[in-house]
C-alpha cells in the first residue's frame, strides 16, 4: 500500500486571550504514513486514532514554554494532544494485538505510533458504550468526576452541592452522583438547552448564570455544603460568602480566567473563620488508586443509562480548531470530541 495522508493539528503561536482557529492551531496536511512499513522496532503500536476528546484545560497548554505548570506546554510547530481513543493496526509487541481499541494519550493526527504502549489501557470489545464516550464521561472527565468527589467532596446525605457549568461532563457526572447520594443539588449553565438537560438528570435548582444573580440564588437555596468549582474569579468569591461552615471547594478549573486575567479574590478570610476546605483536584494524581474499580463500575452504569451525558462533535481535524476555541467560550453542549473514524 502506498503511504496514505496523515493529517494532524499543530500548536501554530501562542494566543492571547482565545485560541484564535488557523492562528493559534492550524490543520496540517502534509505528513503521509506507511501503514505497512513504517518502523515498530522495540515493542511499538501502530494505530488508527478514532476519538480524540477536546477539553478546557488544553487552553492552560498554550503558554510559553517558560511559563511553569503541572503539565507542560504544547511545542510550537508540534501536534498538540490529548487522551483518545484508538484502534490497533501493527504490533510489535505481543501484548497488543491488531484490531484492539486502547485508550491513552495521543496526538491530534489520523494515526500515531505507540512507543510506550504499556501506558494505555486496552478497552472492552462489548461493552455497549460508544467509543467517543471512552473520552468523555468513561474518560478523563468522568474519572475526575468519580475521583474528586471519593477524594475530596466528602459528601453526606441531606447536604447542599453548587456546581458551576453543571453542563459539562464533568458536571454533569457530578449532578447525577450528588443526587444518587441524597444531596440538594444547585446547578448552573449559561444557554437553555443546557438547563434543560441539567433538569432532565434531577437537579433540584437550575440558573442561568448569565441572566441570574448568583447571590441571590445561593442566599435563598443555600447555604453551600460543597462547592464543585469550575469557573474561578468571582463565582468564587461570591460563593465562599454562602458557604456553610465546615464546607469543602473542589477546586476543578477556573476557565474565568484561562483566557484573560483573573480577577483578585478579597473575601479569602472567609474560609478561616467558617472552617472551609479549599483543595485543587488534579484527576492523574489518584489514577492508580481508583482506575480499576472506576473501569469495572461506570461504563456498565453508562451502558444501562445509570449516568446520561451529552456531546458535541466534529468529524474532522479540520474542524478541531474552532472546537477548541468553542469549548473555551462554552459554545459546546456536553463533551466536545472529535471522531475520526467509527472503528
């Protein structure tokens, strides 16, 4: 077989303020593959990448290399990447076996070589869930949703849960969780259809935050037990104000500010006095301790429509520019990803 197109996305400049779409990345479509030739020496995997999940965190990869941070930056003139979901070609290695989907970090591009397959996770074949949603709410989103809540929320029966862009599939996950336990969910998206979605798994109040006063909402359904932050800046220091004593931040994102400056919190005494738990989640740092029974659970629970989710989709490379950028602005509904190929 001659050697065939490889398209892939490539970190083109670092933004400032939103990724701009063909500036900031831009599609490539220069590189070919040979598919039957190409090298697997020592143990490599070529694969055919499928779904490819676009999240807000990536905007925090568009830096300067200088600029220091749990992750690094995405190298200029490079593909960017993310976790996928991918489908065995060739091996090299007897472990993993042509035709297999592995789920692992990949670069944004139709097919990749696996140095390390030893850090992918081979999926199951019949498990009745959509290879897309092995990247979203079976993925990195619903692990940090599982994880953090385990970890950090320390829920209880009868308490009060705020979840900012509550829409999303983290948010999401962590409505339908809260409310499986007994919890008074508050639950808050910025477009109807949204809201509608948000009322369809069972949140006891939905705003709109931004047509509502947040305050308002919280001084009438709080005060707040757990706060499941997304956003950051003043959301923030308006719901420090209505937390209940003793209460826990889980501190997720702060996308308010992933592309602007953000913006000081003053009211910062209020978790001295009122006791609060305020703790930054990283989803990699709990993987070995919670992947195994997260993976024997939730895409069973997905399957049988436990835990319900939504996704945006785009079927191109071309299009994972503007997707990245709508995902910044919340221009998306649910779990932005990119499928490539059906399998």
């Amino acid at each position: 077989m001659a050697p065939v197109r490889n398209s892939r996305v490539l970190f083109n400049s670092v933004p400032e303020g939103y990724p701009v779409p063909g500036e900031t990345l831009v599609t490539d479509h220069s590189q070919t593959i040979d598919l039957d030739n190409v090298s697997l020496d020592g143990g490599k995997v070529l694969a055919k990448v499928l779904a490819i999940s676009v999240d807000p965190y990536l905007r925090g990869r568009m830096r300067e290399a200088s600029k220091k941070t749990y992750n690094d930056a995405f190298k200029l003139g490079d593909p960017i990447s993310n976790f996928a979901v991918v489908k065995v070609l060739r091996s090299d290695n007897p472990s993993y076996k042509p035709g297999q989907h592995l789920y692992g970090f990949a670069d944004f591009a139709e097919y990749i070589v696996i140095s390390e397959p030893s850090h992918w996770r081979v999926l199951p074949e019949n498990s009745n869930v959509p290879w897309s949603v092995y990247v979203g709410v079976a993925g990195m989103p619903g692990k940090t949703a599982v994880y953090g809540w385990k970890e950090v929320a320390q829920a209880k029966k009868g308490e009060t849960v705020y979840v900012s862009t509550a829409a999303g599939p983290v948010g999401s996950m962590v409505v339908q969780i809260a409310k499986a336990e007994g919890l008074k969910v508050i639950a808050s998206a910025g477009q109807e259809s949204k809201l509608d979605f948000l009322r369809q798994i069972g949140a006891d109040v939905v705003f709109n935050y931004k047509t509502t006063d947040l305050a308002t909402v919280l001084e009438e359904h709080g005060p707040i037990d757990i706060y499941w932050d997304h956003v950051g800046n003043k959301t923030l220091s308006t719901v420090l104000d209505h937390m209940n004593t003793f209460g826990r931040v889980v501190i997720i994102g702060a996308i308010a500010s992933y592309n602007g400056q953000p913006d000081p919190i003053y009211n910062l005494a209020t978790a001295l006095w009122k006791r609060l738990t305020l703790r930054g989640f990283i989803v990699s740092d709990h993987e070995k301790q919670y992947a195994d029974e997260f993976y024997a659970t939730i895409p069973e629970k997905i399957a049988k429509g436990e835990f319900k989710y939504t996704e945006t989709i785009v079927r191109s490379l071309d299009d994972a520019p503007q997707l990245v950028t709508d995902v910044q602005k919340g221009n998306n509904t649910g779990k932005a990803v990119i499928i490539l190929a059906d399998d």
